[in-house]
C-alpha cells in the first residue's frame, strides 16, 4: 500500500486500529478517529525517536506546545511553524511511516 492508499484508508478511521498497521500508524489511526488518549497511550510506550516525534504531533494537536516542543528535541525534529496545519503534519508522518 502507497502512502497515498494509507492517507485515504487513515482518512476514514473510525474505532480501533486494524491490527495490520504498524504500532506509529495505529497512533496515527486513532489519532485521526478522535482518541487522543488511545493514540498518546502508544505513543508514550514507542522508546525510539519515532515515537517521540508522534507523540510531539499529539501534544501540538492538544495545544501543549511546550510539551510537543520537549518531544520534538527528543525526535530530532524541529519544532513546526504555526504555519504548518495539524492535518499537514499528519499527512507528513503518515508518509514517513508508510514506507
């Protein structure tokens, strides 16, 4: 599956995550299905810098941009401008983790 064919098939998420999908894409899923909770929860437990980098998406999603920008330190990202929307952000890490 492309990462086009995800970001549709992410696009429609609803409830819990299909097995299928890797643990950075299942956060995304749920994140994209409204549960930020369920989506933090993987996040949280992911010990590389691929689940810091989601979980700074997460807390810049709730608006803890102090937060989300301690955990784009730790994912050796920089922090996004305002300019970058949530939804753009999304589609970026979708990307990065289809591949």
């Amino acid at each position: 599956m492309n990462s086009t064919e995800l970001i549709d098939r992410l696009n429609n998420a609803q409830g819990e995550a299909p097995s299928d999908l890797s643990a950075e894409l299942k956060v995304l899923w749920l994140a994209k299905a409204g549960n930020w909770h369920g989506a933090h929860d993987i996040a949280q437990d992911l010990p590389d810098p691929n689940g810091a980098w989601l979980h700074a998406h997460l807390h810049r999603q709730e608006g803890d941009l102090g937060n989300a920008s301690y955990w784009y330190h730790r994912a050796n990202q920089v922090t996004p401008s305002s300019d970058l929307s949530i939804e753009d952000e999304w589609r970026k890490l979708v990307s990065a983790f289809a591949k």
